[in-house]
C-alpha cells in the first residue's frame, strides 16, 4: 500500500496569510485526492489533482482559494490562501490503488492540523 | 447525487459484536466502502462491497444489500482499540472519486 506523508503537520496561522501543504507519496500515482475535515466532521472533497493537468475542484471549493499544484506522479501541493477562521481544518491527502477485490482503496496521509487565529 | 446515512454514535461493551447500518441513495452503484479513523489519525481502508452479501476480515465483516441499498459493517469480540470513527463511502456517478457517510463514533466500553 501506498505511503503518504504530509508536511507541515500542524501549524497556527493568522487571518489573511497563505499556507502551503506539501503531500508526498512513495509510488506513482495518477490521481490525488484533498480533502478537509473539520472537528467531528466527515471527510469533504476539495478537489482532485491529475498530473499534468488542472485540478478539478469540487463545488463550494475555487481554485482562487485552494491552488494546486501536480508537479509530478509522487507529489502535490495545496495551499490555502487568504485564511479565515473558517478555515481552520485537517486537510489530508489521498491516493488509490486497486484492491485485491476489484475495488480500488484509498490511502490517506497523517493530515495537516491547520488552526487560523 | 450520492447520500448516506448512519448512526451519528454506537456504544458497546468489551467482547460483544457490533452493527454500524449504512444505507444510501446513489444515481450509479460502484460498491460501498468502509473506513476507520481513530481519533487525531488518518482514515484507514476497511472492506468493500460491490456484490451482495457478506465479505469477512477477521473480526472484521461488511454486509451489502444492494437492492435495498443498505450495508453494515459488523465488529465481533470488540477491544478497546476498536474505539473510532466509521464511515461508510459510495463512489459518485463518474467513478472516480468517493463521497463519504458522516460517521458513526462507536464507543467501547469495559
């Protein structure tokens, strides 16, 4: 299975600076997934992010906002821009693979504790 | 769209079996999936279903319905360690990403 790992892990920012977070995995893949989870929450979709291309970004998500960036088949970032309060989350990263059951698992990496004051 | 449903929290106690219900509403069925979060961890892959009945894992099972669109996943001989967050996921309509349930917090008790 993959293994994913994020840098920073947490961070306390302040209202209205940008934080980029770095998403490294140990094997090629196609596709990255973002995702934010807030406190007690489930995990939402920011976008997904191909190599070579644009990400496609989820709706209630802009890429003003949450830039991306694929660079390469291991590696991504995202960077949360111009942050509220609001945005104060984990954001994680995800790759898949496919299972041993014709299914395809998702891996994540540990997340980025993001807290804006 | 894709909805899905399931107890916001279950409590059990040590060495029983629990059922987290998960039932869904989806335009395109792609198999339904289960994750398990500890809390401050990462979501980590469970099982998944794409056929009906019932798939185990050690203590593990997942149970799928399709035409009543509904699962479960099932834990036996519950441990303390099983205390977490579980989400079921379906696949969207394109195939190519998951949309995922809001979470049962299970509780173990001794």
């Amino acid at each position: 299975s993959a293994v994913i790992s994020q840098k920073p892990s947490r961070d306390i920012c302040q209202r209205g600076t940008s934080l980029t977070i770095q998403c490294q995995v140990d094997s090629q893949v196609t596709m990255m997934f973002w995702y934010r989870q807030q406190p007690g929450q489930s995990l939402t979709l920011i976008a997904t992010a191909n190599q070579g291309s644009e990400a496609t970004y989820e709706s209630g998500f802009v890429i003003d906002k949450f830039p991306i960036s694929r660079p390469n088949l291991t590696f991504s970032t995202l960077t949360v821009s111009n942050m509220s309060p609001e945005d104060s989350s984990i954001y994680l990263c995800s790759v898949e693979e496919p299972g041993g059951t014709g299914s395809y698992e998702q891996y994540f990496g540990p997340g980025t504790r993001l807290t804006v004051t | 769209g894709q909805s899905l449903e399931q107890p916001s929290e279950v409590t059990a106690v040590e060495g029983a079996i629990v059922q987290i219900n998960c039932t869904y509403q989806t335009s395109g069925f792609y198999g339904l999936s289960w994750y398990q979060q500890h809390d401050g961890g990462a979501p980590t892959f469970l099982s998944y279903n794409a056929l009906d009945g019932l798939e185990e894992t050690g203590r593990f099972s997942s149970f799928l319905s399709r035409s009543d669109s509904y699962g479960y996943l099932l834990l036996q001989e519950l441990q303390m360690k099983d205390s977490a967050s579980y989400f079921c996921a379906v696949r969207d309509l394109s195939g190519n990403k998951l949309v995922f349930g809001a979470g049962t917090i299970l509780r173990v008790k001794s």
